[in-house]
C-alpha cells in the first residue's frame, strides 16, 4: 500500500491543517497586481484593401481609431503599426493594430508575404534581445510580439487564391491565425456555409495550422469546441447606429433591408469578439509566448550553438554549452593566428627573395653601366688625344705658315725699295 501510494502521490504526502491560513487568496494577489500593471494585446490584421480590415477593428473595440484609408497603387506590402491605450471598467488595456498596406494588389504577389514574416520576426527578435540582456527590464518592456491574426478572406464563395494559401502556410508556425470571411453579406447564407466548408476542407489539405480555441480547461471546453466548428467565422463590420425597434444598433443600411452586425442569425461577430477577447485573450498570449516565440528562440539559440544536450544525448548546461564555444572559438582564432603568422612568414620570404632578385638585378645593371661608361670615357680620352694631336700638328702648320709669310713680305720690302733708287737714279 505505502508503494502504491507513494507512486500515485510521486512522494508527495497531504497534510490536513488545522486552521485557515491565508495562502488561498494567492489568484487575488495575481489579479490585483495583474490588473494594477495592465496588459497588451497585439493583433495583425492581414488581407487585400477594401476588405473592411479598419471598419472590423473599430467595430470590435467599438472605437473610432485613426488612419488612413490605403489606396490600391502601393509598390509593395508595408505595415503600418498603431498602439492605443484603452480603458475598460478598472482594466487598461495597450492595444496594437498592425495593418498590411498594399497586401494583394500588386501584379506579382510572389513575395508578399515576405514583409509580413520579417516584421513578426523582428518583433521576436527585439523580445530576445531583451530578453538576453544582463540586465533585464520585462516587466516595463513594451512587448510587441504579435499574438492573434486575423486573415480576412474575400467573400468570392469559390476557394481560397493561392496568395491566401502560401501567406497562411508560411506564418501558421509564427503566429496564431483566426481566418475570417470578410463582408460575408455579399454572398448568400447557403452560398456562405457551402464556402465555409470549401475553406476549412483546403486549410486542411495543405496543412494549414489555424488557432483552435483550447477545450483542455472545462469551464470553456464546450463553447470552445463549439466555436471550434464555426471557423472561419463570417463576419460583417459597422460603426454606424441604427435605430431598430426600440434600440439603437450597430447595422448596414441596403435598399433590399438593414443587417445587424450583432445579430448572430446575421453574421459571426458577436462569436469572434467573444471568442477573440473575452474568453481567449489570454490563450492567446500564452500560445505565442510558449509556442511561437519558444520556437523561434530555440531556432534562434541553436543557430547560435547552443544546445540542451551534447553528442551523447547527455543533459549539456548552458555554462558548458559557453564553455565550449569558447574553446571553440579560441581554438579557431589560434588556428587563424598561426595560419597568418604563417602566411606572414612565407610572404616576408618571397619579399625577401623578390628583394634579393631585384638587387641582383641592380648590381648587374650598375656592373653594365659601370662597364659601358669606362668604355665611353676610354672613347672619349682616345678622341681627345687625337684632337689634341691635330690640334698641335694644326698649330705646327700654323707657325711655319706665319714664318713663311713673314720672309716672303720682308724679301717683297727690299725689291719695292730697289726699285724705288733705281727710279730716282
């Protein structure tokens, strides 16, 4: 019996008390200082323009929020994100809309969903980052982690387009979708569940994971289970009041009638604000906190090389996960250091060689010009002697030449003097 019980018990006993002791207002503790902090929800609203994306908001906070209506000649998908500050009773809430401007209207739609996955990323990233900080400030950080999105789908009442497809397909492990009809009351109600059925069939086929409302706590198990099977809800937005009856109701006017936005025989919104706020806001978070974001931050880390287990399958502590990445980054940075020093040295030897070749090379040249201008000097001296020579052998003539002339004009002188006596005799 005693093993029995301590394996029913997992060595835990139950000890009866004797009075009141107070630790049973601990989830009014957690109430009042959740309610004193406040709490954020982020919803990205994901569909083609004119779908009603802003005009369901409005009507699901039942606010007037700002913005601008988007046009159709966007070049590409941009999000446009928006926070406000709510208050409900004693209950504030920061709440942000995140929007796809453009989404769906440009002629190549290939790529885009891209934007969209790199901005729910980058809300991941910015979370570990902070989350990776020494020191740490959670409980005043803004997240801004995307925790519900809501695609809207065109009411053609055929199937889904392959942009619809390929967008789901790639955010179902990164974010909680909740597709949505989009003004369901252009199509028929038959027409309407015949298209309900064709969508939930090819989510399905493609392997398309959707948000299920949880059914595992028993006080929302059976509504849950139930909204469950009304996806994708059909929905229709409104901010403007009509008087029916003898109250004032959100509703749209058509000449054939008037369709009240919170009737649920005309649409699915009263499911989808209660599903999506008051009963399931906090699973919500919770599934992007524990699933989403622990998905990413896993991938994230083991990019990095960190690891819960080492090549044994053995538990592997993130100190020792440390310390093996730094010996292994210290092993590779003296690998890198030894092979520069070794590059360094050989590079210092093939400078040296093509320094020694050029000095050779040097040398030699000098030894030629060295050579050439003893040539050319000997050339000259040669030249110099022989012009020295005739200059002397010039000057020679030049004297002998004088010394003839001067005895030819002297012999002249005596005969012009001889004649001259003989003519005066």
């Amino acid at each position: 019996m005693r093993k029995e019980r301590k394996a029913e018990g997992e060595g835990c006993r139950t000890v009866p008390l004797a009075g009141h002791v107070g630790f049973d207002s601990l989830p009014d503790q957690l109430v009042n200082k959740s309610v004193s902090q406040g709490f954020c929800f982020n919803i990205l609203c994901v569909g083609e323009t004119g779908l009603g994306k802003s005009t369901l908001m409005d009507t699901l906070f039942n606010t007037k929020f700002e913005g601008e209506p988007a046009t159709h000649t966007q070049p590409g998908v941009q999000l446009r994100s928006n926070t406000y500050d709510l208050q409900e009773s004693n209950v504030g809430l920061k709440l942000t809309i995140v929007s796809t401007v453009g989404f769906g209207d440009q002629i190549n739609k290939e790529d885009s969903y891209k934007p969209i996955m790199e901005f729910i990323d980058a809300q991941f990233e910015a979370y570990l980052q902070e989350e990776l900080k020494i020191r740490r400030v959670l409980h005043t950080y803004h997240d801004s982690r995307i925790h519900a999105c809501l695609y809207f789908i065109a009411p053609t009442g055929h199937s889904l387009k392959s942009l619809d497809l390929v967008t789901m397909k790639k955010l179902d492990s990164k974010v909680n979708i909740i597709p949505i009809i989009a003004k369901s009351d252009a199509i028929s109600k038959s027409e309407l569940t015949k298209f309900k059925i064709k969508i939930t069939s090819e989510l399905v086929s493609n392997g398309v994971q959707i948000y299920q409302f949880p059914t595992d706590d028993e006080s929302v198990a059976e509504i849950n289970g139930t909204m469950n099977a009304h996806l994708p809800f059909a929905v229709i937005g409104s901010t403007e009041e009509l008087k029916i009856g003898n109250k004032m109701m959100k509703a749209r006017q058509y000449p054939w009638g008037t369709v009240q936005v919170e009737n649920e025989a005309h649409c699915d919104f009263v499911k989808l604000r209660e599903m999506l706020i008051r009963i399931n806001m906090e699973d919500l978070r919770e599934q992007t906190h524990s699933r989403h974001y622990e998905l990413y931050r896993r991938c994230k880390l083991e990019e990095m090389g960190f690891k819960d287990t080492d090549p044994d399958s053995k538990p592997f502590s993130l100190q020792e996960t440390y310390e093996a990445k730094r010996n292994e980054f210290l092993g590779e940075l003296q690998k890198k250091e030894e092979e520069m020093r070794q590059m360094f040295v050989q590079r210092v030897k093939e400078k040296e060689a093509e320094l020694k070749e050029a000095e050779k090379e040097l040398h030699e040249k000098f030894d030629r010009l060295k050579k050439l201008h003893q040539d050319e000097k000997k050339k000259l001296e040669d030249k110099k002697k022989s012009l020295d020579d005739e200059v002397n052998a010039f000057k020679q003539r030049k004297t002998a030449a004088e010394l003839l002339q001067s005895q030819g004009s002297q012999a002249g002188g005596s005969q012009t003097l001889k004649r001259d006596k003989e003519k005066k005799n």
